[in-house]
C-alpha cells in the first residue's frame, strides 16, 4: 500500500462528488472506487488524467426529492427517486457522529440489499472504508467538503446513500447446503435459465443458492473473516476460467465479498457472521447471473509479479480491470499459487480499455 501524501485522492473524490452515482440510467459511477485503487497502489500520478476522461461520461447529481429522516427511512429504502435525499441524510449524520457508529447503525439495515445496484453500492462502502481505516481520524489532506467533513467522510456518504436508494434484496430462495470449500460451492451454483437481459431480470430468475459454509464450522470472528476470504479468492480464481461468459460483470463475484471482507474490522463483531452470509449470497447470485455453462482452461500461468499486473491495469484504464487487479492483489498478498494475478490479467485481455 502507498500512502497518499499528495492530496491527489481528495481532489479527485471532491470532482466525482459533483456527479451522480449513475449514468446513462443504470450504469454504476466507478470513479471513487479506481482512483482509490490508483492511488492506494501508487499510480497517483495516473489519477487526474484518467478521471479527466471519466468524468466527461458521468451525468450530474440529481436534484433532491423529498428529504430522508429518522421517521421516513424505511419507506425510502430502495427509491432511486432519493438519489440525492439519502447522500445528504448520510452527510448530515456523519457531520454529527463518528464515522464508526454511523457505519455501524446502517449495516445491517442496509446489507439485505446488498445486491442492489449490482453489488456496486457495498463495493464503494468497501473502497470508503478501506481510505477511512487508513487514514482513522477521517481528516483528509483535500479540505472541507460542502457540507461539512472531509472528502472521504463525504465520499462514506456518498456510497452508503446510493446503497439505501438502489437497496435490492434478493428473492425469497430455497436453500441446500453446500459443503466442501468455497470454490466447490461456487461451481455447484447454478445458472439462471435466460442469460439475455440485465442483471435485475437475471437475478429475479433465482430460486434457489446454496447455502455456504456450514455455519456450525464458524467457532468465532477469525473463522468468518477466514471463510470470507475465502469466497473472495475461489471467485478471483473461477473468474480466470469463467470469465468469457461476461468479463465485466463476473468482476463483481470477487470484488463484492472483498467489499466486504475490507469492512469488517471497522464492525462490531457481532455483524461479522451476518455480513459473510451476505457476501455468499452476492457472490453466488453474481455467479449464476453470468457464469458460462463450460468453462475454458484456467489462465495461462504468466511470470508478471504484482506490480506488473497492476500497471498493466492501470495503463489498461477500464475502471473493472482495475478493481479486479485491486482484487487479485489482495488475494496474491494472503499466498497464492499465482492464479490471481492470472486472473487479473486475463480480464486486461477480455474488457474493452478505456478509450
């Protein structure tokens, strides 16, 4: 990791904070989540000139609503129409209260949906989070923020309200068990039947996930944060050899329950088994929204370590590709045969750069 000393990531999130969290109707605003990347792997020098051309694609943030209060969230929960509404409640909230109890609060109001919006909602929690953790006195280096706080206070806002307003959860499903380790449970996922349409129609299509792993092998909160990593890196690992059925999409089956796994020390240990259930599910559900019904050979076995496979990203510049590297290099730094850097790679070679 690369500490940022130059002020570039808050200058950067106080630019993406005057665009929305979507463009172009669904499609998810990646900025605050691959300039935190390109930063934290020491690519600042990247930063400005890529979101330059980022930005030009991002429509505005919406205009306000109706306002979201103490005694109206639950109605709000999941309306795109408050956009802006729940941004400016999770401003005012943690304009007066610790970022940590703000968090805390919201999580497990919030984690049923975690679906919601693609999974890209958590994704910029975990990628909040991770600059927070670092960085625990939330000061920031950019300058007040409108509104109060910091540039990552106010990005902490920004990704938690687009996670109440796009709030999705899953179908009601049936449940088998799945035993083994993560990689089997994954592969025993089965496709939704139509694979034609986005990923709401594709995710109201399941019946059925399993369930994964057996909660009678969770002994305490190292266990969790184990078995979590675990689904982080058999997805890293199955994206190397699924990939072909949707590189883009498919990114979100390891980088959703990293999401996660990057949030739990900043939770009370009680919600750290509800938050794995959670990241199962939205791995699984990714998984059988796009996985390809025959795999092909694993990634070929490359000698690029990991700051090659970053810089390959980063030069790459499709916002996917470098949260997926981001990914991969976490897997990579826990000891691993190669096969996440592999990945990495391969999702160079299948997503279209950023032109």
């Amino acid at each position: 990791m690369t500490t940022d000393t130059s002020g570039t990531l808050d200058e950067a999130l106080e630019r993406l904070h005057t665009a929305g969290p979507e463009f172009d109707g669904w499609l998810s605003n990646h900025g605050p989540m691959a300039v935190e990347a390109l930063v934290r792997h020491g690519r600042s020098h990247r930063v400005h000139h890529w979101l330059d051309h980022y930005r030009a694609r991002l429509d505005d943030m919406p205009s306000p609503y109706a306002p979201v209060t103490a005694e109206n969230w639950r109605e709000a929960l999941g309306d795109p129409r408050r956009l802006a509404d729940w941004t400016l409640h999770f401003r005012r909230e943690l304009a007066e209260h610790p970022w940590r109890t703000v968090l805390a609060r919201w999580w497990p109001r919030l984690l049923p949906g975690i679906a919601g919006g693609a999974t890209h909602p958590v994704i910029r929690v975990g990628h909040a989070v991770r600059t927070l953790l670092a960085d625990e006195d939330g000061a920031g280096r950019g300058g007040a923020a409108p509104g109060g706080g910091s540039p990552r206070l106010a990005e902490l806002a920004h990704a938690l309200g687009y996670w109440a307003a796009r709030h999705q959860p899953l179908p009601r499903l049936a449940r088998s068990t799945a035993p083994g380790p993560a990689g089997e449970a994954l592969d025993a996922v089965a496709p939704v039947p139509d694979q034609s349409g986005g990923i709401r129609t594709r995710l109201a299509q399941l019946t059925s996930l399993p369930d994964w792993p057996d909660a009678a092998a969770l002994t305490g909160p190292e266990d969790v944060r184990g078995a979590l990593a675990e689904v982080v890196r058999a997805a890293t690992h199955r994206y190397g050899s699924h990939a072909h059925g949707e590189p883009v999409m498919l990114v979100h089956a390891a980088t959703a329950p990293n999401a996660v796994l990057r949030t739990l020390p900043a939770l009370p240990r009680e919600l750290w088994e509800p938050s794995l259930a959670a990241a199962w599910s939205a791995a699984a559900a990714v998984t059988a929204a796009y996985t390809p019904r025959d795999p092909l050979p694993p990634a070929r076995r490359r000698e690029a370590d990991a700051e090659e496979v970053f810089e390959r990203a980063a030069a790459h510049g499709d916002e996917h590709a470098i949260k997926f590297a981001d990914t991969a290099l976490d897997v990579a730094s826990w000891g691993d045969d190669g096969r996440a850097l592999d990945a990495a790679l391969r999702s160079v070679e299948l997503i279209p750069p950023l032109r």
